[in-house]
C-alpha cells in the first residue's frame, strides 16, 4: 500500500510590535483560509504588541472546523510560547517553513529572519541583507542611486541632525510639496505631504514618532504603477497594476479603512511600458538582495523621466484584494498557487551573484516573462 505524503507543517507568524500589527493579523486570517490541509499543517503564532509569542490556540480550532470559520483577522492571544519548540519541530522528521506575516520593523526588517537563520528554519521571503536594506527607505535608495536605478530626488537624516537650517536647505533643494517619511516603516504610516514650512516640521515631528531616521522626497506628479515579483534566482514579475488614490496620496486610510482608491489590474500601460517597468521590477528585486517575494512601486512620469522606483516591500499586503496576489491572480496564478510556490521556494533559496545583477543591468532583463507562467 502506498503511503500517503507527508504534509508540510506551516507555521504562520503574525501580529508583531510595529504599528503595523493590525494590517498583519489580518493578512494572517486570510493566509490560513487558502493554505491547503491535504498540503500543509499549521500552526499560528501571534506576536502581541509587547513582543510575547503566544500560540493562536482559538485561530488553530477555527481553522480545524474549516476555513469558513476563520475569522477576518486573528488576535496574538492563546497559549505562551517561544522560538523553542519551533526548532524541536524542524528538527523532527516533519518537514517544516516559516511563514512570517509581520509587516514593518521587528518582522519585515531582518530580525525575525536573523532569528529564523540562527535556528536553521527555512522561512518564506526576502533574507536578512535583503529585508533590513528593502525595509530602510533611506538605505535602499542610497543603493538604488548607486546602481542607477532611477528614482525620485530625496534626501535622508537622523534626528540628531534635523536642525531649521538642515529643513530649510531641504526644502529648497526639493521644493514644496514635498513627502517626509519615517525611513523604517510601511503601510503608508507616519508618512505626512508638506506644503510649506510649518507643515514640514510638524511632518518631521510625526514620522520621528516611529523612526529616529527620515526620509524627505520629492512630490512627483505621475501615475502609481507597482508590480509583484516572485521567485529567487530565476524571479518572474506580474502584469503592473495601478493605484488611483481617493486622497491627496495613497495613504494608510486609503489603503485599509476607505475604499476610495481604485486599483487597476491590469494597468493601462503599452505592451512596451508594461515590459520596461516588469524588467525594471526585476533589476530592483534583485539589486536590493530580495527573494520569495516582493512588490515594487513605481511612479511613472509621462513623458518625463519615465519610471521612477518608489519602494519595495517584501512583505507585501496579503489578503486577497491586496495589490500583490491580485496582481498575481491577473497573471494567471491563483491566491492558493501562489502561496504553494512561496513555501516551495522557502527551501530552495538561491542569490544572485554580482555578475549576474550586472549583466542583468546592462541588458535591462531579468527571469521569465509573463507568458511562461505555469498556468
């Protein structure tokens, strides 16, 4: 008689101390309605905001009724636990993948992941070079600009540093409006639009509630194109989409507590503008040492300076009207597909050696196109 195979035993970490815990428990409840129980085992594991890890007991015994029962989003509330016993299940027979679901510092940043490393657990996404350079916008254009990759002008500093002369000489150099960022965080948190000085300081004063380092940008006037990536050594990048804001500028209401914003998927781009920002995707996933899974945004200056890279997040919004698997499913990978091959992929982890990315810059290609897809 054959035996049947073994499942994959998928722990699910979510919630996490950032000001992006909400966003994450809510990706999580979606995450565990579409993970396979032929294919996998979970076990969920919520980080509370202080930092204690607790076994999610009420999410697993919703899950086990089926994943109708789920919740909308799960709470880091059950029984204590620790990163002990997840090392005694890597080191049993079963087969077993990390899954962090934890948006913004403390999770997106490389933390979790040199935690994940140290104990030899394969884990899904980007590693910790990878996510600490991705997760700190002013590290990751300062590499961006090193490499060529076009972007908009900005300039970054730390709090010790953000004197009324240094804000003064920023203004000019950038103008009005212009953003002010924390360097640390997603979501859209902390971010604030500046329309003159007074506005520039109390921006300042709001993203230092979440980072001792800012990033100052210039307001570009261009569409939001952003582009999903997936993969490791051979990535492949989705049809682009594009974000019409309801708002001044995408922000965390438009994004999680409005349904303003109009996302459009597939983005109405030239087949040639599509290609160029799916090269340009891939060229900037794998300049900032990224893996798994990324999203990378985009303005698109008509008839200007072109694509200009925003961001990336390596930790993208999961549920399933989140930009990342729609742009997924519009590529013709479905929402439980995609999670499959990002747990496959956690345990074949290969980087890009630098001449390689070189050759892949001066080409302006990189991976699949969109039509090899498995379908």
């Amino acid at each position: 008689m054959t035996q049947a195979p073994t499942r994959t035993h998928v722990i699910v970490l979510f919630g996490g101390e950032s000001a992006e815990h909400d966003v994450s428990c809510v990706t999580a409840a979606h995450v565990l309605r579409a993970l396979d129980a032929d294919k996998y085992r979970v076990t969920a594991v919520g980080i509370t905001r202080s930092g204690a890890w607790m076994l999610a007991t009420d999410a697993m015994a919703a899950l086990a009724k089926g994943p109708t029962h789920v919740p909308d989003r799960l709470e880091a509330v059950g029984e204590p636990t620790s990163i002990t016993p997840i090392v005694a299940q890597v080191r049993s027979e079963e087969r077993t993948v990390v899954f962090p679901l934890l948006h913004g510092p403390l999770g997106e940043d490389g933390t979790i992941q040199g935690v994940l490393e140290l104990a030899n657990i394969p884990y899904v996404g980007t590693g910790v070079l990878g996510s600490a350079v991705s997760m700190d916008k002013g590290v990751a254009k300062q590499v961006l600009a090193a490499n060529g990759i076009q972007q908009p002008e900005f300039r970054t500093l730390r709090e010790s540093h953000i004197t009324d002369a240094a804000l003064r000489s920023i203004a000019n150099d950038l103008g009005f409006p212009l953003f002010v960022k924390p360097a640390n965080m997603g979501s859209s948190v902390g971010i604030s639009k500046a329309k003159n000085a007074d506005e520039l300081r109390r921006a300042v004063d709001a993203a230092l509630t979440y980072d001792e380092w800012v990033v100052f940008e210039e307001s570009v006037t261009g569409r939001e194109i952003e582009v999903a990536v997936l993969g490791n050594l051979e990535a492949k990048a989705s049809v682009p989409g594009e974000i019409v804001p309801s708002r001044e500028f995408y922000d965390y209401e438009d994004k999680y507590l409005g349904d303003g914003a109009q996302l459009i998927v597939p983005a109405r781009l030239s087949p040639d503008e599509a290609t160029a920002v799916q090269k340009l995707a891939l060229v900037v996933f794998h300049t900032l040492r990224a893996e798994g899974m990324a999203r990378v945004d985009f303005f698109y200056e008509e008839g200007g300076r072109g694509f200009l890279c925003n961001e990336i997040n390596t930790i993208p919004g999961f549920t399933p009207i989140s930009m990342y698997p729609k742009l997924w499913q519009a590529s013709g990978l479905s929402y439980s597909r995609l999670l499959d091959e990002l747990i496959e992929l956690a345990s074949s982890v290969t980087l890009v050696d630098d001449a390689t990315l070189r050759a892949e810059r001066d080409s302006g290609s990189r991976g699949r196109d969109v039509d090899d897809l498995p379908r």
